[in-house]
C-alpha cells in the first residue's frame, strides 16, 4: 500500500478509538511481540516512551520461559517484548535508550554478515520492492544466480562500506541487548533445499556461540517465511523458540516455534505507530494483496 494511503488508515485507526481498546481489552493477557529492523534513535525514542507509559516491556527470554512453564503469573498486563531482525549497524545508535528505558530487546542477526563487510542481498542499491518480492520466490540457487548477474552480489563478496553490526559494538551491547541467530545468509528457507536449509539454521547457531560464548536458544525466520520442515530443523537443532512475521498476539497457547509478531514501520510517526499496535493495518495489507494476488 502507498505510504500516504497508510498514514490516512492510520489517521483513522487512532480516531477511532481502537488503539487504547484493543490496548486494554486484547493486549491485557496478550503479549505483542514487535519486529523492527533499522529504526533511527529519533524515531525509535518516540515509540519506546510510548511504551512505556502503555505498556511494560519484557524480554523474550523471559516470555518464552512462562510458555515453557505454562505459567503466566511472571508477566505483567500488557506486556511487549521488542526484536529487531538481521543485524543492522544502525542498531547500536540504539543502545543509550535501551539503557536509559531499562529494556532487553531481542536481537536475530545474520551471522555470516555480522562483524564483515559483507552485504544483505535485500539491500542492493536500486532493487526495487516489486523485484525484491519477486526474488523471494526463486530457488535459493537461482535467486543468488540472478543477483550475481544482475548486481555482481555474492553472499561472500566484501564491499567498501559495512552495513552489519560488528563484534565490538555487540560486546558493548550485550549488557543490555539479547543476540540471537537469524540464520548465516538471510536466505528464504523453503525455498533452499534440506541440506542448505539445516545449514543455515544449525551453523548460524554455532556461529554466533562462538562469536559471543553464548549459548542460543531462540531464532527468527528470514522473511518470516517457514514450514513443518523449518519447524521440525528448529526444534532439533536445540532451540527453544522460533518468531515468525505470522501477525497477531501470543498467549500461553501459541506453538513456541510459531511466535506472532507484530512488524512495525522502522520509520512510523507516533500516529502510526500506535496503529500499528492494534494489527489492523496489517490485517487490512495482507487482505488487499489477497485481493490482488487472486486477479
Ligand atoms: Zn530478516
């Protein structure tokens, strides 16, 4: 949908009411689970004093336990955890206000991009959106295939300028941040084949254990894209909890290798934001591109 036609939803979305009634009916025995990727300090300062008048902010670990449990008596009424996906350099401008709001976000990193100068295929200059989705479902060999002759990108080739975090700026934030694998390469996973698919989700594990010597647990899908067989990958690889981009809210119920997020714009206004918060925009998105899609 076009950024103003978003902002015009979301104008209404908020005089309508519904941000504080889904906030105090929906989300009070629910736990929103946020996906960012790259927010700016500015905008990201706006949201995280937003919730933290509205809502407490947790940790995934500590969400994730009280499943294991299935007890929810350690999380508070409308509780949020935050996750930001793959790694992004700008994530460390972050840090003084984790910090400062007392938060522990989650964060799922590309481990063979992180501390290189290796590029995330999705951020090739002058890709558009159309032909990124379009890449998403190609093989894994014919998507790298094409960007090779396309742009001259390979997973391996190291540029000038670095776009992931390095190992330096992690240790400074692991007081405050959790680390997470996202897999090494941001592949799609369903469409790698089983071998490539246990790669990615089991080295990108090792990969960052040895990196950080800590012991991981969690894991994002890239592009929130899985199946029975990632699933299945997941779980035997030893981890604990897997987050999709499956829109909605978690309760003591939702399957642990199926967390639902709610993704937020990394550059949504205030009025935004807090319409992102209620799922409706993206309930309306994924509608109208069903729509679309059928034709
Ligand atoms: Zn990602």
């Amino acid at each position: 949908m076009h950024n103003f036609l978003k902002n015009v939803i979301a104008i209404f979305v908020c005089l309508s009411g519904m941000p504080f009634l889904i906030r105090e009916w929906m989300c009070r025995h629910r736990v929103s689970i946020l996906l960012y990727h790259d927010p700016k300090p500015t905008v990201f300062a706006k949201h995280i004093a937003y919730l933290s008048r509205h809502y407490t902010v947790i940790s995934l670990d500590t969400f994730v336990a009280a499943i294991h449990q299935k007890d929810f008596s350690q999380i508070p009424p409308k509780s949020v955890v935050i996750t930001m996906d793959d790694g992004h350099a700008g994530n460390i401008e972050l840090l003084p206000l984790f910090k400062q709001y007392h938060v522990r976000p989650m964060l799922y990193v590309c481990t063979q991009i992180i501390d290189t100068h290796r590029h995330f295929w999705f951020k090739i200059d002058g890709q558009s959106k159309a032909e990124k989705e379009r890449l998403k479902r190609l093989s894994n060999v014919e998507r790298l295939t094409h960007l090779k002759n396309m742009a001259g990108f390979e997973p391996e080739k190291v540029y000038p300028d670095r776009q992931a975090l390095n190992v330096t700026e992690m240790e400074d934030m692991m007081e405050s941040v959790d680390f997470q694998p996202h897999t090494r390469f941001h592949p799609i996973l369903p469409r790698c084949t089983e071998t490539e698919c246990n790669h990615e989700i089991l080295e990108s594990k090792a990969d960052l254990e040895k990196l950080l010597g800590i012991e991981c647990f969690h894991f994002s899908y890239p592009n929130g894209d899985y199946t029975e067989r990632e699933i299945e990958i997941v779980k035997a690889s030893g981890f604990r909890s897997a987050r999709t981009t499956d829109i909605g809210w978690n309760t003591l119920d939702t399957p642990l290798y199926r967390l639902k997020a709610i993704p937020i714009t990394d550059d949504a206004g205030l009025t935004r934001f807090r319409s992102e918060l209620t799922t409706i925009p993206h309930r309306l998105g994924r509608w109208v591109n069903s729509l679309v899609w059928r034709k």
